[in-house]
C-alpha cells in the first residue's frame, strides 16, 4: 500500500494533463522534420521568406513597444511594486541576480555570435556597403551588439512582471502563463480547456527551443574539441560532449538553485572577464581596445537606423540583416516565456525596476564587451591577412572559423581549453535554468512555497537532450529551428496579455501603495489616493 502512495505521488510532480501533449506534438514534429528534412526545411524557409517579406515591420514596431512598455512600468508607480514581503531582502545580491540572468539570457550564443555575426553581415552589408570594406566591418559588429541589446532583452523580461506577482505577490501555487491571465478571462477559461492550450503552447515552443538551442550550442565545443584533439568531427564526439555537460547539469540540479545555478553563473562570470583581459594581453589589445570604442560610437551613431530597418527602398533583393534580424526577434520571442518565468522565479524581493532594468542592462553591457573582444580578435585577424575569416564563413565550414580564430594567438591551446570550458558552463547553466522553468511550470507542486522537484528537472534534461541528439543524429534540426522561431508569432500575443495582466493585478491590489519598501512613502500615497476618491 506505501509503495502504491509512493508511486502516485511520483506520478503527480509532473502535469501530465499539459506536458504530455506538448511532449507528443515535439516529438511527432521531430521525426516528420527527420523523415522529410529538405522537403519540410524548404516549405517553412518559403513561410519565413513571406513573413520577412510582408511581416518585418511588424517585429520592429513590437520590440520597440516592449522597450517603451518596460520603461514605463519601470519609471512610473509601478516600478517601486515589491514582489514578495516589501521588508524581506532579495533572495540573490545584485551581483549574484545580475550574472543568473546573464547566463540565461546569452549562454553560448554569445560566443557564437560575438565570434561570427560581424563576418556574415560584412559579406552582406546594409544600406549599400560595399562587402567587405572597412564601412562593412563597422557595421558587422554594431549589429553583433545590436543583436544583444534593449530589445532582444525586453522580450526575455516583458512578461516577467505578470508572473512574478502572480507568483510572490498573490502567492498562487501555479507559475503558468495561464495564471497570470486569469484576471482578464477570469476561472472558467483559465481552469478549463483555454488555460491549457495557453501552458501547452508555452511548452512547445520552450521544448523546440531548447533542442535547438542544445544542438546548436553542442558545435561551439565540438569544434574546438576537435581541433585541441587534431581529429574529425563525429557523433560520438558530439555524444561525449554532450554527456559532459548533461554530467554537469546533474550536479548542478542535485545541489539545487542557491549552490548550482548560482555558483556556476558566477565562476563563468569570472572566468570569461579574465579570458577577456587574457586575449587582449596575448593578443592585439590595443587593436581590439581602439576597434571595440569605434564600434560603440558607431553603433550609438547609428542605433535607431538598425532598430527601424526594413530595406524598403531595395525592392530587388536583401541583406543578411534584413532577413537575420526578424529571425532573432521571432527566435528571441519563442525563448520570452522562459526567460520571463525564470527570471520571475529568482526575483523575490526585488521590484519591478529592479527585475526589468537589470534585465535590460546588465546583460545588454556584458555582451557587448564579448562581442567586442571576440569580433575584434576576428576582424584583426582578417585585417592582417593572417586568416581569411570572410571567406570561411561564406564558403567554407561557418564554425570551423572560431576554432581558426582561436588557433592563431600564443598559447592557442591553452586558450581553446579555456574557451570551451566557458562554453561548457555556460550550456549546463542554460541546460539548468531551462528545466528549472520547466520543472517549475509543468511541477504540481506549490511553487510559491517550494522548489521544483530535482528529480523532474533531470527528467526534462533527459527528454531535452535526447532530441537534440536524435535530431543532430538522423536530421531534423534545421526545420526545427525554422519552426522555432515561427512558434515564436503566438507568443508575442500572449506577452502583450501578460503586461495588461500585470498592469490590472496591480490596480486591483493597489500594489504600488501597499507593495512598496518606504513606509512612509506608502503611507503618502495611500493618503493621495483616499483624497483622489473621495
């Protein structure tokens, strides 16, 4: 009879009523992609093109509105809203809550990017560039920074505020995107089938990209684990590596947020500082220095022509931006939930101005201090005529340039193992925070109350990385990532959702009034307000 309770009680850490579906639809994806990859990846290639082509405008206008929205719950009475008791301190320092979400927010899509996103726009240059001129190189890297600044990160955290104060506020038992639009379609839609399809949706697009994110993250370090090892690039390499950091994730979950996530956010923050100085010191820092200034005010100088840029004027053809930046904002879109109830869950006892500023700063300058490092090593080496790192990228193996980059500075080796242990981290970081989301949305577990179960999150881990290992084995990827950034259309509906759900949650509770650190300021805005009603 105890072993029966024992099992049932395994049975219900997991909803199976909204991870069960969302697992099937995944799956059954999956190996259509698998079965028909060049058919399906050209069909949804055709989709895309239509959306860049017709849509693009669209994107823009919905992450500058996400940035004027989170201003604005920043800087006006909302701002000061506490999520949780207002007299508890923050669960992290800021030091510790500022590297957690950046290690969410970038992983190693940062090292990827910083290494090669200037390459590939120096080849297609905007706004009628020449390709590869020293014009093209300026703005190949004020896109890669552009690429991680305000917008990118309004969408990780726009929805933030709603599940955060449905979470450490109203202390309900369920972080669901269901939940915190119960105020606008009330009980009966949020507990019956509509509420479901909503947290179905969220955990589809966060499962595919997830895989995605895993089986492009997986190259980063193969690459250059083939290169330290002077061998070729197999499955069984990308096994191995992927075994490792699952390895690591395992730990990293046994030990739990406090001495897992935390702790190892941290390190990779020190570790990638002093990679940085390390490179710049065996390297050419004066170059890199002088390139990293002028790309800055170049990209200042040029901020608002990027962030409102359709080429509309070019009716015969694109850019690499044009068509690359709708992606990332679609592809940003379908990672928001996750980055949202993530950064929801770690935010106890920080405000609304905290959470959203924090998310919008910190990783915005950390990112682009990589981008500068790891592009201006690459453009140097270009400049030089020491690697042609152009033509790589075009015509040959993208990834194989970052291990060719690497290789040319002093000590290549010892810095190739530094880089992957880097990127190591920062995937099981990324591994970890991602099916701590997870656990914690699909948990039944009171989650205002506990942490999910660790036993689930390596369960999600498990499920997570199977796919991206079948999908990297017998095809499949690709169209994936297509759809991935597709299914981010659906999601941007339900962020809009989720910051009026938030602004009304706070209205009713007069959050701003009885939410609040200062007392005596609460006080005053209860007397301001009682005089405004009567």
């Amino acid at each position: 009879m105890a072993n029966k309770q024992s099992n049932t009680a395994k049975r219900r850490l997991i909803d199976h009523r909204i991870f069960l579906p969302s697992l099937v639809v995944v799956v059954a994806i999956s190996m259509l992609f698998a079965m028909y990859e060049d058919t399906s990846l050209e069909l949804l290639n055709n989709v895309f093109d239509s959306i860049v082509n017709h849509f693009k405008w669209g994107y823009i206008w919905y992450t500058i509105i996400l940035v004027a929205a989170g201003l604005y719950l920043s800087f006006s009475k909302y701002g000061n809203v506490v999520l949780g008791d207002p007299t508890e301190k923050p669960r992290f320092t800021l030091f510790e809550y500022a590297s957690i979400l950046i290690a969410m927010g970038l992983g190693s899509t940062i090292m990827r990017t910083g290494m090669l996103q200037w390459a590939s726009v120096a080849n297609d240059p905007p706004f009628g560039v020449e390709a590869g001129s020293t014009q093209a190189l300026m703005w190949g890297n004020a896109y890669g920074m552009f690429m991680w600044s305000f917008q990118v990160f309004a969408i990780f955290v726009m929805a933030a505020p709603a599940m955060g104060y449905v979470l450490h506020v109203r202390k309900k038992p369920f972080m669901r995107i269901s939940e915190a639009c119960r105020v606008l379609f009330g009980d009966k839609f949020t507990d019956g089938i509509g509420g479901k399809v909503l947290d179905i949706i969220f955990l589809i697009s966060i499962l595919t990209g997830a895989a995605v994110t895993l089986g492009l993250g997986a190259p980063i370090v193969t690459y250059n684990v083939a290169e330290l090892l002077n061998t070729e690039i197999t499955f069984t390499l990308t096994l191995i590596v992927t075994l490792v950091w699952v390895g690591l994730f395992s730990v990293s979950a046994y030990l739990g947020i406090e001495k897992g996530i935390k702790r190892l956010s941290t390190l990779n923050m020190y570790l990638a500082a002093a990679f940085a100085l390390f490179v710049m010191v065996i390297g050419p820092g004066i170059f890199i220095l002088d390139y990293f200034t002028d790309t800055v005010g170049f990209l200042f100088s040029n901020y608002t022509d990027l962030a409102f840029y359709t080429n509309s004027l070019d009716l015969k053809g694109s850019t690499h931006i044009e068509s690359h930046i709708v992606f990332w904002f679609a592809y940003s879109a379908t990672w928001a939930m996750l980055h949202s109830v993530f950064a929801a869950k770690i935010s106890r006892g920080r405000t609304i101005k905290e959470m959203i500023l924090t998310y919008l700063l910190a990783p915005t300058m950390i990112s682009w201090v990589a981008t500068g490092v790891l592009g201006g090593l690459g453009v140097n080496r270009y400049l030089t005529g020491e690697l042609d790192v152009l033509d790589i990228v075009k015509n040959q193996d993208r990834m194989q340039a970052i291990p060719d980059i690497l290789s040319t500075l002093p000590l290549s080796t010892f810095v190739i193992i530094v880089f992957v242990i880097i990127a190591t981290i920062f995937l099981t970081t990324t591994l970890d925070s991602t099916t701590y989301t997870i656990a914690s949305y699909t948990g039944t577990e009171n989650m205002s109350k506990a942490e999910p179960s660790k036993y689930l999150r390596i369960l999600v881990a498990g499920v997570i990385t199977a796919l991206a290992l079948v999908l990297m084995r017998i095809g499949g990827l690709a169209p994936l990532e297509v759809l991935s950034g597709l299914m981010g259309i659906p999601i941007i509906v339900v962020q809009f959702l989720t910051i009026y759900a938030a602004k009304k949650m706070m209205d009713e509770d007069k959050a701003w009034i009885t939410q609040v650190r200062d007392h005596k300021r609460s006080s005053s805005r209860q007397r301001q307000y009682n005089r405004k009603q009567s």
